[in-house]
C-alpha cells in the first residue's frame, strides 16, 4: 500500500499537469470506486469543475475543485497517472477524468486499481472523511511533547499504535518499521513505558524516514508502485536474515497485529517490565 511518501510523490508529480484544467466528462467505470454520492451524481457535479490544485492528507490524494474536493484513497493498488490526449481507458482503470487546458489541450486524470480496494470521494466537506485523522507527521503539531505525552496516555503496542491513523497520519508497514529501527525502539514495546528520551528520538526517526522516503520518491517493493528508490536504503524492512547495517545482527521477521514486522535484536531489544 502506498504509504505517505508515495501519495506525496503521486501529488507533486501530477500536479503541474493538471493543475487549472477543466473536468469535461467523468468516466466511472467500476461503480464501487466512488464512494459518495452515487455514480451518477458524481459525473453531474464533477463535469465543469475546475482542478485549482493536488495536495495531501495522510494518504489520501486531495484535488481542489471550484466546488469540491475531490479524495482519493489509494488503498492497496491504486495509482493516479496523468495521459496525454483524448481519454482512452486502460485495463484496470476504475474512473477517468477527462480534461481540458486553457489552450484546448486534452489530457485525462486515470484512477488505475488492479484489486478494486481504492475509493473516491466528491464533497464539498473532506472534513466528515479527514476529520478523525491524526496529525501529519511532518506538520507542525507533532512535537515530541505531543509524542511523549500522547504515547504515555495509551497502553498499546508501539508498531500497531504507529499504524492506527486515528493516532498518527500516514504511516505504514514499511515506514513504522523503518522509523522504530532508527529509534532503537521494539515494535511490541509498550507505548506508556516511553522515556522523553525515547520518545524525542522516535519522533525524530519518523520524520528523517519520512522526509528521505520523500527525497527518493518513496519506496518501489512490488508492481502497484513504481518510481521510487528508498527500497535501496532500507534499514530492516525487507531485509529478515540479512546483517543489520548497524551492527551486523541477524534481522528478525515476525507478525505484528498481522502484518509483517522486521527487528534488529540488537539494536532495538524488548524491554519488559
């Protein structure tokens, strides 16, 4: 699943091209992709639009509309790519957007989703999907006091809490692991036993991982995103069995809250009361 980093690649990267083009015609072609209002009203309220500007939310795509926003979750496959001339659907293409520049220009916005899981949305009130979301991560109220304080009014596991969106925006698999490793921290380590100490050094790791996941245009693993170069830097994260790259430690691999989770038992030892 695309992770902050990737959504804010796929935001920077589309929007020069689609930024102050109208939406001529909505193609909705799997019906479920939207998720509110209704197909059919989709295509009404869409057609017209002006894209003012893309940016983002977690991992939520976010297109400005004159009226609107429109959101797009990308989920487990979904990608958004801009093509040049008249609307042509490709395989696995669930809605495309028709567009036209100021020069008459046409292009197309697609929303390309192999397994179906993607959704948008089309309000003019991206608050009543956004609202229950944490902070960003890289914005300016994640502070290590609000880490700190926020980490020890939780009796949680440290990765799963890291996951859980309501806590903190936009993380994953691949960027918790990344961060906790950094921190020296253990995913099962419990989340009310954080020093301050610890917890500045997690807050710090989540935004170095984060930031350079941007820098290198997030991290290609698999086929549903392509691109990226931060799959070449990774400390633990796809790297079980192989020597830790601070210390020469075995990486582990196990299951965390049913995900799969990479430690350095050196590095990042459990602590338990």
């Amino acid at each position: 699943m695309p992770e902050l980093p990737e959504v804010e690649t796929i935001a920077r990267s589309i929007a020069p091209h689609v930024a102050g083009r109208k939406i001529v015609s909505a193609d909705v072609r799997w019906a479920r992709t939207v998720a509110t209002p209704s197909p059919k009203k989709f295509r009404e309220r869409i057609k017209g639009q002006r894209i003012l500007g893309v940016t983002r939310r977690a991992k939520y795509l976010i297109l400005k509309l004159e009226d609107y926003n429109l959101l797009i979750h990308l989920r487990m496959s979904g990608d958004v790519v801009v093509r040049k001339g008249k609307m042509q659907a490709k395989k696995h293409d669930r809605l495309i957007l028709a567009l036209r520049g100021e020069r008459g220009e046409e292009s197309s916005l697609a929303f390309n989703d192999t397994r179906k899981f993607g959704r948008v949305w089309l309000t003019d009130d991206p608050d009543s999907i956004l609202g229950k979301l944490g902070p960003e991560p890289l914005g300016k109220e994640f502070t290590p006091k609000w880490l700190y304080e926020n980490l020890r009014r939780r009796n949680r596991q440290l990765k799963p809490l890291l996951l859980d969106q309501n806590f903190l925006a936009g993380i994953g698999n691949i960027y918790a692991d990344e961060s906790l490793h950094l921190a020296k921290l253990h995913p099962l380590g419990l989340s009310n036993a954080v020093t301050l100490k610890q917890a500045k050094a997690l807050h710090e790791a989540i935004r170095s991982v984060l930031k350079e996941g941007i820098r290198r245009n997030g991290a290609s693993i698999d086929w549903v995103y392509r691109g990226g170069e931060f799959q070449n830097y990774f400390r633990v994260y796809g790297r079980e069995g192989e020597p830790c790259s601070a210390c020469g430690t075995e990486i582990q691999k196990f299951t965390v809250g049913q995900r799969g989770t990479r430690v350095c038992p050196k590095c990042q030892p459990l602590e338990r009361k």
